[in-house]
C-alpha cells in the first residue's frame, strides 16, 4: 500500500505549496519577495477564497472544480497543477499534484520534491470519505445476494462505482496562467512552441526525403536500371515519409486546438473587461462583425502563418536544388525576383482585400440595424429613400469585390503558375552556350522549379489567410488589449475575510467623468454604507445616479479619490468586488439570456447549481410574485427563457433581474429603479423580500 503521508500538506503551508507549484509548473519564474503567509484564525471553509487571493498575488488564475466521485481518475490524470483538499482526523491538509507520469501522478512533497505515486492511491484517500457511507450499504447488498467470496471485490468496486456517481468531490482547485496573460506565454506554458518545433522539424524531414527519393529514382533511371535494392530503398523512403507527414497533421492539429482554445478565453476575458460605454457606442451590427472576424481570426492566423512558414522552408530547399541545376545564377537571381514580386503583389492584395472587408463589414452593420429598426423604417422612411441607399451600399461592394478579386487572380493564382514558364525559360540560354547541361542538372533544375511552384503556390495561399487574419486583428485587436488591461492585481493582504466592524463601502472625495466629456457626473462624493444599512437614493434623471451605482459596483473607475469595498479598493478586490457588491441595472441595461430560468437567476452565484442553489431561487420566486409563473411553465425553473423561449412579460423579467441580484448574497446589493414597472401591491411584495434578503442595500428611484 502507498503511503501518501510525505506528501501530505498542513493547511497552515498552503501559501508556501501553492507558491512551489506555481514554480514547479513555470507559471511564475521567480519565489515572490513577500511570502504567502496564511493567517492564524484560518478554516478549511476559508481556503477557496484565500486560495484565489493568494494565486492572484502571484499572477496566477484559480479555477475550483467539482466532479463526480466516479470520474475523480480523469481529473488527477490532468496532472494539475492542483490543490487537493483532504480533511483528515489529523486536521485539514492537501495535496500539491504537480503533473503525471506513466500511469501515476507527481505530487509535491512537503520538501516541494516531486514524488510519483499510484493513480488509484490518490483516487482511494480522496474518495474514502464518501465511500464510506456506501460501503455498508454495499456488503449488505452482496450478502443477501450471496456473491462469492472470489467474485466479491469486484462486485463490491462495481456496485461502489455506480453509486458514487451522484456523489461530488470538491476542494479541487485548479492553477493556470490567467486568460489576460499573452498568448505566447500561454503557449510556451501548454508546450505549443515545443509542438511547433516538431512540425518545422517534420516538414524539414519530410523535404529531405522527397529530395532523396528522388535523387534514388533518378539514378536508377539515369544509370538505365532500377534494381530491386533501388526499389526498396525509395520504397522505405516514402514510407517514412508518409510517417513524418501523419506526426506532422498530428502536431498540426493539436496546436491549432491549443491556439483556438488559447485565442477564444483571450478575447472573452477582453470582452468581459470592455467598459460599458464603449460598448454602447457599438451597433449590434458592429458587434455582430466583431464577433465574425473574432471567430475567423485563430483558423486564418494558425492557417496563414503555417503555410507561409512551410513554403519559407520550402523556398530555401528550392533555392538549394537550382544551385545545382543547369542555370544556377539565372534560376537564383529568378527566384530572388519572384520573392519581391510575390511581395509587392501581396501587399496589393492586402489593401484591397482591406477595402473590401470594410465595405462588407459596414453592409453587414447596414443590413443589421436596418433589420432592428425595420418597423420604424416601414412608419417613418420614403421607400425610394430605402431603395437608393441599399443601392448604393451594394454598388460599393461591388466595386470593391471586382478590384479584390482581379489582385486575387494575379497575385494568388497566376504568379505560381508563371514561374514555372519563367524558370523554363531562363533554361534556353544554358542550352546555347558551351557545355551543354547534362540530363541530370537539367532534372535537377526541373525538380528545384517544380519545387518552387509548390513553394510560391503555398506562399500565396497562406498570404491571403494572413490577409485576412491582418484585417480581422484590426478589428479585434481592443479586446485583447482590454483583457491585458483587466489582469488581477493585488497588494500586501493575508485574509481577505470581511470585518463587520469596518463600513461595507468607504467613499471619500469621488470624481468622475466619462472619457472626453469636460464635466463630472460625480463631483466630490463622501459615501459610508455600513453593514445591514438600507439607503433610498432619489434624485432628477441624470443626475449622476446611475453612475455613481457603477462606481459602488466596480463597472466603472473613480478619475479621483477614493473609494473602499470592506476596507480594500478596487485594484486590490480585483475581480472579486463584483461578488461583493451586486446590482440590478436598469431595465434597458439588463438582459435575460437564452437558457433556463435557473441560470438566469443562479449565473452569478453558483453554475452549476446545487439543490439547495435551486431551492433558494425557487423560495425567492415565491417571495416576489413569481410562483404563478414557475406553475405555468412546463419545466418549473429549468423552464428555457430568452429570445427563443417562453417570453416573459415586463414585470416578470423585472422580478427575475431583482432575483438575480439577490441571489448573489453580495454584502452590498444596488437596486437600480427595479420597482418601477409594478403595481403598488408587487412593490410592497418585493420590497419587502429585498431589505429581508439584503445585507448593505440602495434602492435608486428617479423623481
């Protein structure tokens, strides 16, 4: 039997652990100069959040998982880096997985050594308390059906398994490289620029084996006999090379996964970082476009560059098999030509295909705003009017496809095409002089231009997707910038845990104004919201309410003075002040999303959820007026609501936006003109559930 005990942690060492792992795993290069430090008065309820504190300090993303107890394998064979809660009768503690290796895991030692152990060792102590309770049920189970002594520990492990199915583990904590930290560190992190390496040196194989298998066939057919030794070797030639092209797709493949994966959680953290005035000032259209070229923009980037890569390794093979033709200086100074051709050509091709892709991005936005305003458009515009401006929106388009694709043609098709002509051509004047080329530097030659069409077909090829990617990035590239701008940073702080002693909010000479505007919206603002304090905020519209809602929930950044959320600022809180300080926007500013009423009320508190989760927002429904509707509905709460569910009137969302912020369990709850579409009897319904369910709680109303 393993023994884990050497690599069992005390939970008073988790700071110390999780530091060794962020090295061990290359996530941090350097042992920060301030340890992590867990403070004194520290429960094993405490760890989740002070994990993600402590992670955050180093620049490093937690993500806490939970899985059923019967797939616990797959997760322990991710091979962390991992925290591994284990609450023993010697005290809470945990593991430090730090990869696999042959059928086991790597744990860290509490010397931070790595240690192989057994898989299933792991798997049994993390399992064993849940197990426990089953155990008994089970032996009852196999004595009354009388299993053979033989066959009873398989059947015991089978039934185990089953049952363990409906039973979670948690104090899973998984540490990864945030999604904000760039793209060529997530991928040196994944092993994406070793795999990149492999298929340089696969393709680089795969041309030295076609150059000899060539030159195997050609000297067989030049000496005027193919013997069966000559046939064997070129056969083992292409075999290894079919070999080199498989590990090669396959390399291929797996860094385009990676990269696909890396891109999308990139441009999601960007857009979840965007301030929301920004967005505003965007069209659907222009979202949807964003979204269009985002989605296009890893396929056309890992497409283009690799082709342009391979074709570059493929250029050099070609410039060294015309170095030993018939015409090397002429099929050289050829080639270098063509280079700068192929170069001009393709910047030419890039700025109409830039041209183009704006015009079809603006018909997009045209086409989608005008599908949005439609009924407005039939009441309010002249049809002429309508006809003429699509017109001539289609007539640019037009224009600008007919230039794209006439560089296209050029650039793209022919050039290939034409160097194969070019380079027969500058063959003629070998033939001319004195000595005449010998048949075999006349195929070599004809081997580096066939070669070299391959080259430039590819070149042209991955240009135009990199075209493409160029023209997609220009339009993405703020969301990546806003994600790098949104990175979690965190000052000195060791226990993160509220002090109901100390004010939930702290707001002392507070100004903002919105980019570009002169005046301040919140001029000089001194705010104290205590624990259990209910505030009515009542003014004219836009008087600065909204905003200064926005600044209490973290949405926006003060331009000066300061402001506390339980003792720490926002720079501090870091994502963490959105769990704190919860808010219900304004009607026009809240959404419900295509899914089930249980998200929507449960999606910034807990996903997915549990029985109690579900038990809670259904008793909050009751206590709003919402207990007609979930009757009604034929799914109850895992009912599918949004644009392609059941429709909801305007009270009834306005109820779920109500739910869903009181169901975050935030110490600070912001109610912005949540009332105002119901009748006074809902009011006083919902009213009521929020002071009862809130801690701090603003109710904002308008005069």
């Amino acid at each position: 039997m393993t023994d884990l005990a050497p690599n069992w942690w005390p939970l008073a060492r988790l700071g110390e652990a999780i530091e060794a792992l962020a090295l061990d795993a290359g996530l941090i290069r350097d042992p920060p100069t301030d340890p992590l430090v867990v403070p004194a008065a520290f429960a094993l309820e405490d760890v989740p959040r002070w994990t993600e504190w402590a992670a955050a300090r180093l620049g490093v993303e937690v993500v806490d998982v939970e899985t059923p107890a019967s797939a616990i394998d797959a997760v322990l064979a991710s091979g962390g880096p991992a925290i591994l809660l284990d609450d023993t009768a010697e005290g809470p503690g945990f593991f430090a997985l730090a990869g696999r290796r042959r059928g086991g895991v790597l744990l860290l030692d509490r010397q931070a050594h790595r240690r192989r152990v057994p898989i299933a060792a792991l798997r049994d102590r993390l399992v064993e308390p849940v197990a426990a309770e089953h155990r008994a049920a089970v032996d009852e189970l196999l004595d009354r059906a009388m299993i053979q002594p033989r066959r009873r520990p398989r059947a015991a492990a089978a039934l185990l398994h089953e049952r363990l199915r409906a039973e979670r583990i948690g104090g899973i904590s998984l540490l990864r490289a945030p999604a904000s930290a760039s793209v060529w560190r997530q991928m040196r992190l994944d092993g994406g620029l070793r795999t990149l390496a492999l298929i340089v040196a696969a393709f680089v194989a795969l041309y030295v084996l076609e150059i000899a298998g060539w030159r195997v066939i050609g000297e067989g057919v030049l000496a005027g006999k193919v013997d069966s030794g000559w046939l064997l070797g070129w056969v083992v030639i292409l075999l290894t090379a079919v070999v080199a092209q498989t590990a090669s797709a396959w390399c291929e493949a797996s860094l385009a996964v990676d990269l696909g994966r890396i891109m999308k959680a990139r441009l999601l953290a960007g857009a979840l970082a965007l301030r929301p005035d920004a967005i505003k000032r965007s069209g659907v259209g222009q979202m949807i476009g964003r979204v269009i070229e985002a989605q296009a923009l890893e396929a056309l980037t890992f497409n283009g560059g690799i082709g342009v890569l391979l074709a570059g390794i493929e250029l050099v093979f070609t410039a060294w098999v015309l170095a030993h033709g018939a015409a090397p200086t002429a099929h050289l100074t050829l080639l270098v030509g063509w280079v700068v051709l192929t170069g001009l050509l393709g910047w030419r091709y890039f700025v109409r295909m830039r041209r183009w892709s704006g015009e079809r991005l603006d018909m997009t936005n045209a086409l989608i705003e005008a599908m949005v305003g439609h009924r407005t458009r039939l009441a309010q515009d002249r049809a002429a009017r309508r006809d003429a401006q699509d017109d001539a929106v289609v007539q640019r388009y037009l224009t600008t496809s007919a230039a794209m694709d006439g560089a296209s043609i050029i650039g793209v098709t022919a050039l290939p095409s034409i160097w194969l002509f070019a380079g027969i051509a500058a063959l003629v004047p070998a033939f001319a002089g004195q000595p005449v080329p010998s048949p075999v530097t006349l195929a070599i030659s004809l081997g580096g231009l066939l070669l070299g069409q391959r080259a430039f077909g590819g070149i042209a090829g991955g240009s135009a997707g990199l075209a493409r990617a160029a023209i997609a990035w220009s339009r993405v590239r703020d969301l990546f910038a806003a994600a790098r701008g949104g990175a979690v940073t965190v000052t000195r702080r060791t226990d993160g845990i509220a002090d109901e002693d100390r004010p939930v909010i702290e707001a002392e000479g507070l100004m903002f104004r919105y980019p570009g505007a002169d005046r301040r919206v919140v001029d000089r603002a001194n705010l104290t919201i205590r624990h259990g304090e209910k505030i009515l905020l009542d003014g004219a519209s836009g008087g600065g309410k909204s905003t200064l809602a926005a600044l209490l929930t973290g949405l926006e950044t003060p331009t000066s003075g300061l402001l506390l959320l339980d003792g720490l600022d926002k720079a501090t809180r870091g994502d963490a002040w959105h769990r704190l300080a919860a808010a219900a926007p304004q009607f026009h500013d809240n959404h419900i999303l295509s899914g089930s009423l249980a998200f929507n009320l449960l999606m910034a508190r807990s996903w997915p959820p549990t029985s109690a989760d579900l038990a809670d927002a259904t008793e909050l429904c009751e206590e709003l007026g919402l207990g007609d509707l979930l009757s009604r509905m034929p799914g109850g709460i895992e009912q599918q609501v949004g644009e392609t569910g059941w429709q909801l009137s305007h009270g009834e969302r306005s109820r779920i936006f109500l739910a869903r912020a009181l169901l975050q369990r935030a110490s600070l709850t912001i109610l912005d003109e949540s009332f105002a579409s119901l009748d006074p009897q809902r009011l006083g319904q919902c009213l009521a559930a929020a002071i009862d369910r809130s801690q701090a709680l603003v109710v904002i109303t308008h005069r």
